[in-house]
C-alpha cells in the first residue's frame, strides 16, 4: 500500500514509518523538522519537507495518492497552545483538513489513522480511566484542536463514507522522544538526569499520567490498520502513575539521589489522567505489553548513548 505518514520525521511517526517499511509498504513522509529529524527517517521511505498546512505538501500528497493516511504531524506543545491558539489551530486543524481534502481528492484514500489525544481532549473527568464515551471536556486548546480534528474526519466519514480510527493516545514516551520543546515528562526528566540537574516538577509531584511505550503505540497503528476498525478508540494501560513516582524510579534507575525543584502548575494541564483501554482490547485483542520500567529503563538507555541529544538547560 501507499502509506502518507506527516510527521514521520518525530518521535511517534518515525517507529511507525520503521514499522510500515518493514512490512513492504510504499512510504511517503512529510514532515517541515521543527521537531523531527533527517536521521530519524527510514531510507527506505521518501521524505518531503514542507509544512503541512502548505500548498506544496497539498500537491505532493495528490501525486502520491494514497491508500492510507497517518496523519500525526502536530503542535503538541500544551504550553504553546494556551499562549498562542490561532497558531494551534492553524497546525492542528488547517493542516489536517489541507492534507485530509488533498488525500480524498485523489480518490484512492482507504482509511485514516489519526494520533489524537487520551488526555487532552477529555480534560479533568470523575470517571477514571476515562472511557471514549466520557464526554469531551479539553482544558487546552491543543485538546480542543485534537477533538475538533476527531469531527472533521467524523464529518469525512458521513459525507464520503472514509472510514478512519482515531487513536487517543495516553501520554507516550520511549526512545527517540528528544527532552527539549515539547517532550513529555519521562524525556525531560532522564534528559536532566544526564546532565546533573534537578528535576522540575510543575505542581506537587502528584498529578498522574497514563503511560504507554512507544512500542505499544506502534502495535496499536499496525493492528487499527488490519482491522480497520472505526471512531475513537484509547491507547493506553489504564493506570495512573503520578509524576513523581517517575522522578523517582528514573533518580534510582540513574543511581543518582533524587533532586527536585516543584514549580507553580501550569495553565491547561490536567490533575489526572488514564484512559480506559477495553474498547480496542475488545475490538482487536491489544492490550499494552511493556511493564513502565522496563520502558523508562529502555528511554534512559536510548538517550544515554545518544551525543547529539539536546539537554535541557
């Protein structure tokens, strides 16, 4: 098949464009590197730089016409949503909706997979872990965009009959998640390990996450694929795990005494979060298979060996 990957150049979109090429299938990556990296994409896939909110990108993907888009290029950054939402929007919408109308007018486009998210879009919920049919409650406008994006291919799929699975992701870490910009906090935090300084905490330490390895994201994508399953559907283990607890098993993984500095919460991040993952364990039989530490200890290993790794200052 012919696979459009935007964002194949990052973190997530680049183990996932390792995974389709593995399996035989023509890859075209598009990605403008503001987070990702040549070097993170495979040889064996194409890539072409270009923003994806641009006229260029929209053509590219005509030429290519593809039978499946995966689309995961975003702004990700909570922080930046919150002090600039038109930029967010701009990306995190405009740029779907540009690569999503240039796919559909090609008339060979099969099924989207769409990297949403398990955390931002439902907000602050009484419910955990937080099933798809919580009702959406984002405190950010990243989350906002995120649901917005789920509509649009809502809408796709009734005007065009495009069938899609929007994966709500948990909070994903693992290897190639670099620990400056916009990373999640098991990066950052082993990237201040590395360079002798403290761990900032936003908050009291004791807000939680739901943590899923990389790994498991990928096998979440291939399988969504095969199954070509339809609508929303979380990523994730089910369990919260507070941040601290993730300062500390990296501190003690490091073999360094944990040093923390606690800084005042930040605007549009949530208290707690974990989402319900039975739904695509029911529909395809996945469930999660990395245990968290041998994940963080597989991430520490990744960014230890690793020179050409921006440390946080």
């Amino acid at each position: 098949m012919r696979i459009l990957l935007t964002g194949g150049a990052g973190f997530i979109g680049s183990h996932l464009v390792d995974a389709f090429i593995s399996q035989g299938h023509d890859v075209l990556v598009i990605d403008d590197l503001s987070a990702g990296t040549r070097q993170n994409v495979h040889s064996g896939a194409t890539l072409l730089v270009s923003n994806i909110c641009s006229p260029d990108s929209a053509s590219a993907v005509r030429r290519f016409a593809p039978h499946v888009l995966c689309h995961h290029a975003a702004q990700m950054d909570v922080r930046k949503s919150v002090a600039d939402p038109a930029f967010d929007a701009q990306v995190n919408i405009v740029g779907l909706l540009n690569i999503l109308a240039a796919a559909h007018s090609a008339r060979t486009l099969e099924y989207v997979l769409f990297a949403s998210s398990g955390g931002a879009i439902y907000g602050e919920q009484a419910a955990l872990p937080t099933p798809e049919t919580a009702v959406l409650n984002p405190i950010s406008p990243y989350g906002a965009a995120k649901a917005a994006g789920e509509q649009y291919l809502a809408l796709y799929h009734r005007l065009h009959g495009t069938p899609y699975a929007a994966l709500r992701y948990a909070n994903v870490y693992g290897p190639r998640q670099t620990p400056d910009g916009e990373a999640g906090v098991v990066s950052i935090f082993t990237g201040r390990l590395l360079a002798h300084r403290p761990i900032e905490i936003f908050g009291d330490g004791k807000q939680t996450r739901d943590f899923v390895f990389v790994g498991d994201i990928v096998r979440a994508n291939l399988i969504a694929l095969e199954k070509r399953i339809q609508g929303p559907f979380n990523v994730g283990t089910g369990l919260e795990t507070t941040v601290g607890y993730i300062a500390a098993a990296l501190s003690e993984l490091c073999g360094l005494e944990p040093q923390l500095l606690y800084r005042p919460p930040r605007k549009g991040e949530q208290r707690r979060s974990a989402v319900d993952p039975s739904k695509l364990e029911t529909a395809t039989g996945f469930r999660p298979r990395t245990p968290l530490l041998d994940g963080l200890r597989a991430t520490l290993e990744y960014l230890a060996a690793a020179p050409s790794t921006k440390l946080p200052a």
